[in-house]
C-alpha cells in the first residue's frame, strides 16, 4: 500500500471529494464529521447550512423555514446559490465531503457543473442504506450540539452529561424536524426525489453501497475501507 494511500497520511491522494448519499437517519453528517478529520477534508452539510442562515434570520433562513419544518425540500435555485457561494471558499482545494447534497437529478447536475467550472469531479460516493425504524429511531433521540454542532443521541450515543456536548460544553438541542411526522415526510420525498440521484452515479460508475443499519463505527470502517481501495486502484 502507498505510504498516501493511508488515511490520516496527508499527500495529493488524501485530497478526495467525496458524496455520501442516503437518506435522513442514515448516518450522513456523523459519519461525515468523522470523516473529515480523518482524511483531513471539508465537510459540506447544506443542512447545517440552511439551519446556520434560520437562526441568524438571513434572507436565505427566512425563504428555508417554511420548507425544513414541513420536512420538503428547499427550491434547488435557493440550495444551488447557497452552495455555489460555499464553493468560492478556499478550504474547498483540500477535499470534501459533502452531506445533503444533491438530493435530485438536477441537483446532480448542477453540482457537476460546479465542480466543472473549477476543475475538479467527484471521486466516490457512498450511499449509506438504513431502514425505516432504525431511520426512526435513530432521528427522534439525536441531539446536536448547538455550539459545534456534533451528534449524539439519547440511547445509542448519549452524552456524558445530560444535554451538554462531551466535546465543547456547549448546549444540545432536538432539531424541530426530528419529530416523527416530520420524519415521514422527508422519507417520503427522499424516496421520490433522490432515485435520479443514485443512478446518476451509478451510471457514472461512482456509487459504492453500504448497509448503514450497522453501528456507526463499522460504518466509518467500511467507508475508510473503500477510500483506501480508490486511492489504491489505477486512474484512468
Ligand atoms: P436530513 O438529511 O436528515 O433530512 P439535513 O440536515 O441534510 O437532514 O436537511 C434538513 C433539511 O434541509 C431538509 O429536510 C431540507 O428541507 C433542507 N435541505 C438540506 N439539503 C438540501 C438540498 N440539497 N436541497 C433541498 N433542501 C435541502
């Protein structure tokens, strides 16, 4: 194995961009956060986003509410520009992994287009596969750190101390959208919306599946595992 090739050891390789797929509940931003530190790259949640511009009241966050709360999805128009900003950003150049996007077709597209535009592609995606009781489960314990944002849950990853970050101190709170009604809806439209999505990279030869039913710890194995396997194939 190539002494780059092994994550954690920076060198040109480590620079990937990476998409995890998947629907909510699936594990997307934990895994992510994870991820980023280990592989030293960008993590681009346009859910984190979309919840900084709500509650600094930004014109996006008061065009955003309306549609986060009923659990659909925000106007692509809105989520492109949003992301297109992000993209001017120079932490960009290292890698990323992005989380949340895209969860259509066009989205897809979109997103290759500014990718284009900037010289740069995706390397892998990686769709996280979970049930629907584990999916509800899993979102109606999490709690988010509402100073850095880190994940925990009520059962599965529970705090140290009640409702207080492990990581910062900071206060942890439910997301208004992790409420079982909430829940169904944004399984349902993620059912509609984000099949042209997956086969836009399965066409590409880009998708990698992975059962995220299993702890998150195996699932970051996995997905560590798969990188490793890119790094070390031949490009053409
Ligand atoms: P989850 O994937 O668990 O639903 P996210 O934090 O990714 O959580 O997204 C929360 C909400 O933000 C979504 O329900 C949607 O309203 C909005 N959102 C996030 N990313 C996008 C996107 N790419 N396009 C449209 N809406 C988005």
């Amino acid at each position: 194995m190539k002494a780059s090739s092994v994550p954690g050891v920076s060198g040109a390789e480590d620079k990937m961009r990476i998409i995890l797929l998947g629907p909510p509940g699936a594990g997307k931003g934990t895994q992510a956060k994870v991820l980023a530190e280990k592989l030293k790259l960008t993590h681009i949640s346009t859910g984190d986003i979309l919840r900084q511009n709500v509650s600094k009241g930004t014109q996006l966050g008061k065009q955003a509410i309306e549609f986060m709360s009923k659990g659909l999805l925000v106007p692509d128009e809105l989520v492109t520009k949003m992301l297109t900003q992000r993209f001017e950003q120079p932490d960009v150049r290292q890698g990323f992994i992005l989380d949340g996007f895209p969860r259509n077709i066009r989205q897809a597209q979109t997103l290759d287009e500014i990718l284009k535009q900037r010289n740069m592609s995706i390397d892998m995606v990686v769709y996280l596969d979970a049930s629907e009781p584990v999916i509800i489960q899993r979102l109606t314990g999490r709690l988010v750190c509402s100073a850095c944002g880190a994940i925990f849950h009520t059962k599965n990853m529970p705090p140290k101390k009640d409702m207080i970050c492990d990581n910062c101190g900071g206060s942890l709170y439910q997301r208004a959208d992790d409420q079982v009604k909430t829940i169904k809806n944004r399984l349902a439209v993620y059912q509609k919306e984000s099949a042209g999505a997956i086969q836009y990279y399965e066409k590409q030869k880009k998708l990698h599946r992975l059962d995220a039913d299993e702890e998150a710890e195996t699932v970051i194995n996995n997905i560590i595992h798969l990188t490793v396997q890119y790094n070390d194939s031949p490009k053409v």
